[in-house]
C-alpha cells in the first residue's frame, strides 16, 4: 500500500470557480424524515479488526442497509429529484454509473413519477444491470470504462433535453452534484452522534470522491483538525491522489479494477478541491489488498465488496512506514465505512 501523507490546505490550481462541499445536513434530515424507509444505519464497532489492525478499536458505519438499496448512494441521487418534488414528475434522469448511484437515480425516480436512463460501462456486471431494471430504469451500455459512460449520458441529456444528474463535477458542472454529496452528509451526521469518543483516524474510500469529502467537511466541522482523514483510492485509479499531489486535476491511469465503484479515473471538482482542504493522506491499495482486506470483514460479519470495504482494507494493509506516516497506534480509534452490501 502506498500513503502520500500531505500538508493541508494544498493547492490544487484550476479549481477557483468550484464551490467547496456544503457542510450542513439539516435540509436533508429534515426530507428524510418525511420517508417511510428512511432509517438511521447502526455504527458497530469490530473488535476483530482492531486486534488485527493493531488499534485499540475499530468503529464501521453500515451502510449495507440503507433505504433497501444496500448502500450510502441511496441517500444522494434520491435526495436531488426529492428537492425537485413535483417538478420531477414525467422528467427524464439520466447519468452514468459505476455501481450504486444507478440505483439511486432509478429509486428516485420511480417514486416521483420520472423516468431513468442509466448509462453502464460494458465492465459493469450484468447483475448490476439487472437492479437497475428492476428499479425501473433503462440500461444503456457505452464504452469500456465509468468515463465513457459518462460522455455519452452528458451527450444524450443535451441532444434531448433530459437532466443529467450526476454524482462527479466538472466545470460548469456543479450544483447538481453539489445537492447529491449534500445528501452523503446524513452517514456523517449519524456516525457523529453514535461514535462514543472522537476517532483518531478516519479511512473512507473513494471513487470521484463524493463519499470521502462529504465525511471529511463535516468530520472537521464536528471534532477539528484532530482525527488523520486518510482517502483510500484503487491503486489502479488515483484520480484524487494524483490531482493532489501534481495540484492540478489529472486523469488518472490504470487497468480496470476489482474495486469497480472506485474505479474513477477523473475526480469529482468540488471533492477535490474539498478534500485538498480537509484530507491528511491519499492511500492507494493493491487488488490483492482490496480482496484480503474484503475476505477479513466477511469473516469479521461485514460482508461486503472490495469496493465497499476498500477502507477497511486500508486499514488492515497499512506497513509500518504507513503507520509512522499516519501516526497510527496501538491506542488509535479508527472510524471506517462500509459502503455497500455484498453483489448477490
């Protein structure tokens, strides 16, 4: 594993114009109390993991049962066409998905009367196809990689007037994204209230980044400069390790990876610029870490996907140059999320 341990703030140029990630919850709270299947996910502290990590304790906010969608994306796309309320009915979302945002845009939009078209890369599994469809959306398969997908959703919103509802910003592309890691901010809020003491360290995983600057902002509103915020990226896609260590926006390269919700190589604007702001380190792991550290929390009672245990993984892969970095201890208190579910 590889940690690039960095000085914040670090600049990072061409991100002027950006807004950083919102860091008050209470708007979505407030919609997600009005949902019948909204519901709180537990934090559960893994004993087994912290023995193996060699950190006194381990906390892991479960996403696995979130709003019946088995993951945190649920509380993003969903939360947008809700804000949009009656205006939504009869429009048409399109986006593109690497995993689970799909399925938030495609649940959103059922229950508001809109459709969903949902744009796949030909690497996406066919059972990730088939929940989408189940959800109502339409699946369409572009291209190789989650960038390909991408272009041709942004392309097929423009030619026919449908709103593109994207989880990633790029230039003059922001508000919309901004409102879907608004809705990431609940897991936050929630771990923030259920955690007995402030951690020491926080390991999130990272895609375009959504996820991980939606947990840090709001990590450094609740408890400072304190906790070491440590962003975990596939070693096959270090979109927002290479931004912030070249201090530019780099498109990253690299193989498909395991790790395919993570498997971005352009980070999102705004979580760039947010995490440049509130992240201690950048740590890239190996797939063959990405799969020990997924078969541990299984056998731990976390199961999970590479993706959605990544953090954890991390955790566990860390060497001891990485712990000298991070200054992870014996007496450490680390906070990971479990992102999703297992693929069934």
């Amino acid at each position: 594993m590889d940690v690039l341990k960095v000085a914040r703030p670090v600049a990072v140029s061409g991100l002027g114009d950006v807004p950083y990630p919102l860091s008050d919850p209470a708007g979505v709270e407030a919609l997600l109390a009005r949902c019948p299947v909204a519901a709180e996910t537990p934090l559960v502290e893994a004993e087994a993991i912290a023995v193996e990590a060699g950190v006194a304790q381990v906390w892991v906010k479960d996403e696995r049962g979130r709003m019946g969608l088995a993951s945190f994306k649920a509380l993003g796309a969903a939360h947008v066409i809700a804000r949009h309320g009656a205006e939504a009915r009869g429009r048409t979302y399109v986006t593109a998905s690497a995993g689970n945002h799909g399925l938030s845009v495609a649940a959103g939009s059922a229950a508001f009367g809109a459709r969903a078209v949902i744009y796949i890369a030909q690497t996406v599994p066919d059972a990730f196809a088939e929940r989408l469809q189940e959800q109502g959306a339409e699946v369409r398969r572009v291209g190789e990689t989650y960038e390909a997908a991408m272009a041709a959703a942004e392309m097929e919103a423009q030619a026919q007037g449908w709103h593109l509802l994207s989880d990633a910003s790029w230039d003059g592309y922001t508000e919309t994204p901004l409102r879907v890691m608004e809705g990431y901010l609940v897991l936050m809020a929630e771990a923030i209230r259920q955690m007995p003491v402030a951690p020491s360290h926080v390991f999130v995983q990272a895609g375009v980044g959504g996820l991980a600057a939606a947990c840090a902002v709001l990590a450094r509103a609740a408890w400072g400069d304190a906790p070491r915020i440590v962003v975990v990226e596939p070693e096959a896609a270090p979109c927002l390790r290479d931004s912030v260590a070249a201090g530019r926006v780099v498109t990253a390269q690299g193989p498909v990876s395991i790790m395919g919700r993570l498997d971005c190589k352009v980070p999102s604007h705004i979580a760039l610029k947010g995490l440049a702001r509130d992240a201690d380190a950048f740590a890239l792991i190996t797939e063959e870490e990405a799969q020990v550290g997924a078969g541990t929390a299984m056998v731990a009672g976390l199961a999970s996907t590479p993706s959605g245990a990544a953090g954890l993984s991390a955790l566990l892969a860390v060497d001891d140059a990485g712990r000298a970095a991070l200054e992870l201890t014996a007496e450490s208190t680390v906070l990971c999320v479990l992102s999703e579910g297992p693929e069934t």
